[in-house]
C-alpha cells in the first residue's frame, strides 16, 4: 500500500498537463499489471526529465543562496510558477515520490553514494549520501529504481534491479546496475551489497561506476539533513557550480505515439552545450550575466525573475565578463571559499583553501 502524498489530486493532473503526458496515461494509475505500469513508468520519466531540468540555479540566482525541498513548494516553483525552472535531486526526486504514491504507486527512497567527476569520468572513493532513487516494486516482485534527478550520464528510464541487466540510454550510451560491495565497505554478506550504477559511452570502453545505493528505506526528514550539506557546505559543488542538465524528447517512429529521449543540453556555469546522442558540442559561451540570463531562456525555456537575476551578484559564479575562466578562477585565487550572508540576522564565514 502505497503511503499517502502530500499532493491532491488536482495538483497531481496540473502536474501531468505540466509535462504534456497523453490523457490516455494520464487517466492511468497503479494497475497491478505490471508489463502496463512499467510502460506507464517509462514514459513519465521520459517526460519528467525533458521538461523539469535538473538545475541548481536556487543556490546561485537567490539572495539566500538556499534551496528548498519541500515538495510544496516545488510544485509552486515548477508548475504554479510555470518560469521553466526545475530543482536538483532531492527536490526533484522527493518530489516525484509523492506523485508516484498519489499515483497509487508503492515508492519509497534510499539514499545515494556518489564517486566525483575527475577530467569527466567518475572516479575515487564513494562519498556520503548526496543523492537518492525511488525504488518501486511491482505486483510481479520486480522492483525498479527511478532516478529523475542525476543529470547527465543518468538514466533515461526506470532501471530493473537485476544484476548486469544492460539497457541503452541515450545514443550508444549503455546503463547497467551490479549488486556487489563497493571497496569501503567492511561488513561483507549477501545483504549488504549494493546496487552500483554503471554506464559506458559504447560497447567498446569500460563501464564507468557512478554511484551506489541499497534498498534500505530512508525517510524524507533524512533529505532534509542531507541537503544542509549538499546545498550549503564549501566543499560541495553545488555551492560553486552553476548546473543545467535537460533531456530532449521526441515522438517514436514506431506508431506507437510513445516518447523516446534522444538527446540532452547542458549549462556549466557560462557554457551551453547539447548532446544529440552523438560528440557533445559547445552552442553558447556566455561572458556575462546578461549573455546567460538570455542563454536560459533561449536554450531551456527558463525565465528568471529580477528577484532572482539580483540575487547571484556578488556571489562567487557571478559572470563578470571573463566567463567560466573568470568564475574558475577568481575561487582558485580566492582565500574563502564561502562567505555569504542569509538574510540580515545571520552571517556564516567558511575559511578553507578552495579545491581546484
């Protein structure tokens, strides 16, 4: 039994107009045929993920510099609001659990461990729990994890929790989960393993580990705890990266009149790129806050407030001119990592060296 939402059923179909899903599916709800709700699932996360980006502009484009997870509150900023915006993982993802559980559907979210990008590629250790999937079981005791939350190199599509079970993402990308340990772990048996995230640009390179999770239940105050540190500490990039990862969509040529995901864009800090399932390629190299204010409109459909356009002055991924470089490098050059005020009652000062 599917745990009650937060959300009415008003707001669930404004939402389900919002990411323009078929009325055919949007009448659907959890069924118990389970080859019927699967394909239901797929296309709302196909749809989910071409219209509500993945986008941490809340920690730039905010005079407080802070996010919230609320799921109320997403609902205003992505449907009410209807300015293009979307939110990162444990907005996004929380979320989706609540319209997957007003959808009938039994969801719930386990926490994730990531391994950082180094020069593009996931590598080191797994860090603590900056992420989570919603991990949904069907009446045939199959159970999928849904990430509409990662950004790029994220799946497309619901992912069955079966071990090597290889499925295309986007282009000749391939997705594997493996349930195995990851090396930091100690306490070693068949319970303990994980479901360790994997995916290769074609079937020649290696499969590249991202991140890990197990199906241990974590509640909705946890994310709370955990987005302190994601949204707030110097150390996470979110804090010192602007980041825009949106799916494109198109209709299949099967006659089906299913979607598909055929490509992505993304912004890192001054730069837009777009994948179509081939070479990633540069569109847009912005300079200045006016060139990327324009840029998000143009490339995502994201239209920012004048509230919002003011609050990223002064703040450290403020485009002055010298785009990313700029930004780049006045962090590396900058003794304070973190020195922000939110509001007027309360000011917090980080005095670390900045990782380059």
């Amino acid at each position: 039994m599917a745990q009650p939402s937060v959300l009415s059923e008003d707001q669930v179909s404004a939402f389900l107009n919002h990411i323009g899903l078929p009325l055919s599916l949007q009448r659907q709800r959890y069924t118990g045929d389970a080859s019927k709700d699967i394909h239901f699932l797929t296309q709302l996360n196909i749809r989910i993920i071409s219209t509500v980006p993945y986008e941490n502009l809340w920690l730039h484009y905010n005079s407080t510099h802070t996010n919230s997870i609320d799921p109320q509150d997403t609902f205003t900023s992505i449907v009410t609001h209807a300015r293009g915006r979307g939110g990162y993982c444990f907005q996004v993802s929380i979320f989706f659990n609540h319209i997957l559980r007003a959808l009938g559907f039994p969801a719930y979210l386990s926490p994730v461990r990531i391994r950082q990008r180094v020069d593009g590629i996931p590598q080191g250790d797994y860090r603590g729990w900056v992420h989570l999937v919603n991990i949904i079981t069907l009446t045939d005791g199959s159970k999928y994890a849904m990430d509409v939350g990662f950004g790029g190199d994220g799946p497309t599509a619901p992912m069955p929790l079966v071990h090597n079970h290889v499925s295309t993402n986007l282009g000749n990308q391939e997705v594997r989960l493996r349930h195995d340990w990851i090396p930091a772990q100690v306490h070693r048996t068949e319970a303990t393993k994980l479901w360790i995230y994997q995916y290769r640009n074609s079937v020649e390179q290696e499969w590249n580990s991202f991140y890990a999770f197990g199906e241990t239940e974590a509640m909705e105050a946890d994310f709370y705890n955990l987005n302190w540190y994601t949204g707030s500490h110097p150390e996470s990039f979110q804090t010192f990266t602007c980041i825009i990862v949106k799916f494109l969509r198109r209709e299949k040529g099967d006659g089906s009149g299913d979607q598909e995901i055929f490509g992505k864009r993304m912004l890192l800090n001054g730069v837009v790129k777009e994948n179509l399932g081939g070479k990633t390629v540069v569109r847009e190299n912005c300079k200045t806050e006016q060139e990327r204010v324009r840029a998000l409109e143009t490339w995502f459909g994201m239209r920012l407030t004048e509230e919002e356009t003011a609050g990223i002055r002064g703040w450290g991924t403020e485009l002055k001119g010298d785009g990313s470089e700029g930004v780049i490098a006045r962090q590396a050059e900058s003794k304070e990592v973190w020195e922000v005020k939110r509001g007027t009652q309360w000011r917090h000062d980080w005095k670390e060296s900045v990782p380059v």
